[in-house]
C-alpha cells in the first residue's frame, strides 16, 4: 500500500519505519530539511533501540523515503498519517495548530481520495474538527480516522510491529477496510483490531495514559505512606500485584512519572473535562502528587546534611526520565538537579543516552562526567534517577572509595536493602525502611 506519514518526530518515525517492513511504499514528510537531508543519507534522528536497523535496512529497499514536499505526500499516499506534535498549551489543553495547520494544506492539496489518520494524542473531538477544516477547502472525498498509537519509548519498534491492540476510531466502512488490511500482518498473533467511533478512539488514548499515571501514582502514595508506618512497598506490591485484577505491570513507585506523555496527555484530558463541566477530581490529585512526588528526595537530602547542602557535591546516575531513551523531557532529574543548584551544591551527572539533551539545558551549571564511576569522585552522596541496566550492579567497594561518604539517594529502589546494610551504606529509597 502507498501511505505517507506526516511528521518524522518519534511516533511518525516508528510508525513509517514499520509500515515499510511490512512491505509498504512509505513517504515521510517533514518541513525541517536539514533533518529530511540526514535521513535521506540513512540518518535517525532519534535515539530509539532497533530503530535504526530497520530504517537503514527500508531506505536500500526504496521502501522508504522523505520530502519536505506535503504535496508530493499527498500524491504519494492513499493513507496519510498525521504524526504532528500536540504541544501543551499555556492552560494544559493540547494545542491542536500543527493538525489543524496540516489539515488546511491537506484540503488545499487533496485530488483524490484519501484516508486522512490522526496519530497524535488529540483531544475527542479532533477527527470531527480536522474534517471541518478539509472540507472548508475541497469537495473531493476523504475520510478522517482516529488510530491512536501505543507506543513506549524504548520499545517502541516492538510495540509497533507486535501490538497488544491496534484500535481503529471511524464511521467510515472504506476506510476501516483499508486500515484492517494496513494493520493486518501485525496482529498475525489474534490480538484484537477494535473498531469504534472516532470519539472512543480519542478518548481511549487518553484513558489509557491517565489510567498508567493514576496507578503509577498511587502506588507511590502507599509507598510514602510505607515509610511513615515502616512497613515496605515492595513487599505489598508483590502482594497486590499478583491478584489478575490489579496486575503486576506499572506499579513501581520511584520519584514520578515524567516522559513526553503522561504528564501532557493527564493534564489535558482534565482540560477537556473542565470544558465541558466536568471536574476530574481524580487527575487533580495524580497532577499535583506527581509533582511533589519528583522532589521528594530532596527534604531527605536535605535532613540528612543538616539542612546545608550550599557547596556540598552530588552525583546524579540517571538523566533521562526512564531508561533506553535520551528523552529528558518532564524528567525528574532535572527537577532535583534544579533544586540543588538552587541550594548551592556542585553536581557531578552520568547518562548513557541523555547528557547531550541534559548540557543544551544546563550548560557548563552542572559536570558531565565520562563514565559513572567519575561522576561519583569526590561526591557526598549518590542521587539515583533512572534505572539503566547498568546502576543496578555497582562496584560498591570502588563506589565507596570513590564517595567522601557512603550515601546513596535511590530514587528507583535499586539495590536490596540487606546489600546496602552489609556494605555500610547509609541508604534512602522509596517506600522502604
Ligand atoms: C507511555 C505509554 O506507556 C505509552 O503507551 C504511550 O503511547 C506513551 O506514554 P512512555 O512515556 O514511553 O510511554 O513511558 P512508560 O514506560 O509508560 O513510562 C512513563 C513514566 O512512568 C516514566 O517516567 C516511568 O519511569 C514511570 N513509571 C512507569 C513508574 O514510575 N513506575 C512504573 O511502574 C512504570
């Protein structure tokens, strides 16, 4: 099939690199053409495991390719997917110009017909409002569909190419046909294809999303409350984890969620509540616990060196707000790395992924070190931010030697606490005594 994707960000990039490998003629688009110039010349302009293999392995195929050109995108595809941006705006709602914009030039352009698909998370309502705004412009006939994407940083490629469901938002039966033998050879498995309205479509992608938070955060309340009656998270996670209602996924507490996703996409399904009179009492909660819950370590810091962090150092193993990606948007790190700066103290970073995205931020504010045995030379305490594979097994005699005291911050419950003990460390996680 001949599809275009409009939007080479991180979900039009999945997206056209595993519709190609599936045997699909894919035309991405974007207006930034110094990027458009670098994936031409095999080039992925994000950091996203196996992505690259694919791209590479689809470019020398002529399966896949790029334009600036939203014309030659039109003519190009039969499907054209919108994986454009959906920015917060200032109030929290999603700010919808990039799709509305695309939608315009699409109306504009449009000689024959074409399945137009939302991939953003869009607000319910979306697919209705781009239809409007197409056919303002033309009179030739398409159709909007709503196909939300369930994609994880970091497993994105898997996500895509092996889905737990594909969910298909539209009225049309044409279109649904066609995304039905789009999607088929990835759910060879018997994972369901769920048709639905546009609507339900929009607002499963943000039930979802808010679901994950809400979980996520009220496992880190138990875990707070843990530390006040002594007893421990990870105890009671194995112990309501294991009940199939509940499930054992998505309930490790740690310093917040963070990512492009979960904070954007809560704040702005309570948005659209408020819109129309409806208060999500439930996502005003998870919003302003997530928040406190990214600094929690920093009063702990704080009572341990008596209140007088001005000049002390830390090192900071962690930078991305989860591992295997170099996203370091909403990441908690950058919230305690803030304030700690705020407070006077020296910070020693290390990140597999993320220091390139964390120096365009903080400049030469904060040491960037080589590996993470260097970022904890001459420290006072280790702050532990993201759990990569590699923190989980420290040299902990080299990291004491390295250390002026044996202190670890553990933001992600990383090591046992019978480990720390026998090694001497003084040791603070979360929802742990
Ligand atoms: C998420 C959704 O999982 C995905 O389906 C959607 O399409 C995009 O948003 P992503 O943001 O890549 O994906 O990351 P995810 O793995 O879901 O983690 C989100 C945040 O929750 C991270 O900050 C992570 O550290 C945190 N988290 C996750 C926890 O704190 N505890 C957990 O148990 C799980």
């Amino acid at each position: 099939m001949k599809v275009s994707v409009i939007g080479t960000g991180y979900v039009g990039l999945v997206t056209g690199t595993c519709l190609a490998e599936t045997g699909n003629d894919v035309l991405c688009i974007d207006i930034n053409e110094e990027k458009v110039k670098q994936m031409q010349e095999g080039l992925v302009p994000i950091y996203e495991p196996h992505l690259d293999v694919l791209f590479q392995r689809n470019i020398k195929a002529n399966r896949l390719s790029f334009s600036t050109s939203l014309k030659e995108g039109l003519e190009h595809g039969d499907i054209i997917f919108l994986a454009l941006p959906t920015p917060e705006d200032e109030d929290g709602s999603a700010d919808l110009s990039y799709v509305l914009g695309a939608a315009k030039d699409i109306g504009r352009l449009i000689t024959d017909y074409k399945v137009i698909i939302d991939k953003s998370t869009v607000p319910v309502g979306t697919a209705e409002k781009v239809t409007e705004v197409i056919s303002k412009e033309t009179n030739v006939k398409f159709d909007v569909v709503s196909n939300p994407e369930f994609l994880r940083e970091g497993f994105a490629v898997d996500d895509f190419l092996k889905p737990e469901r594909i969910v298909i938002g539209s009225s049309s039966e044409k279109a649904i046909a066609l995304m039905q033998k789009l999607y088929k050879p990835f759910v060879r498995s018997g994972n369901p294809v769920i048709v639905m309205d546009e609507k339900s479509a929009e607002l499963t992608k943000y039930a979802a999303n808010s679901f994950l938070a809400t979980k996520i955060t009220f496992m880190n309340e138990i875990a707070n409350f843990c530390e006040k009656v002594g007893a421990d998270v990870d105890k009671v996670r194995a112990g309501i984890g294991t009940d199939s209602r509940i499930g054992k996924r998505f309930l490790f507490p740690g310093i917040g969620y963070g990512g492009s996703c979960f904070p954007k996409d809560v704040k702005a399904l309570y948005k659209s509540g408020k819109e129309v009179g409806y208060n999500f009492d439930i996502l005003d909660s998870v919003i302003r616990v997530n928040e406190t819950q990214k600094k929690i370590l920093i009063p702990r810091i704080e009572r341990y060196f008596n209140n007088d962090i001005s000049g002390k150092t830390f090192a900071i193993w962690g930078l991305a707000f989860k591992p295997e990606t170099d996203d370091i948007r909403e990441a908690p790190a950058l919230y305690i790395i803030e304030e700690l700066l705020n407070r006077g103290a020296k910070i020693q970073v290390f990140d597999p992924e993320a220091m390139p995205n964390v120096e365009r931020r903080f400049g030469d504010k904060i040491v960037y070190s080589l590996n993470k045995n260097e970022a904890t030379k001459g420290a006072d305490a280790l702050i532990v931010c993201t759990e990569w594979s590699l923190f989980r097994t420290p040299d902990f005699e080299k990291l004491k030697a390295n250390l002026k005291q044996s202190v670890i911050f553990d933001g992600r419950n990383l090591y046992d606490l019978e480990d720390m003990r026998k090694e001497g460390f003084y040791y603070s996680s979360i929802g742990r005594k």
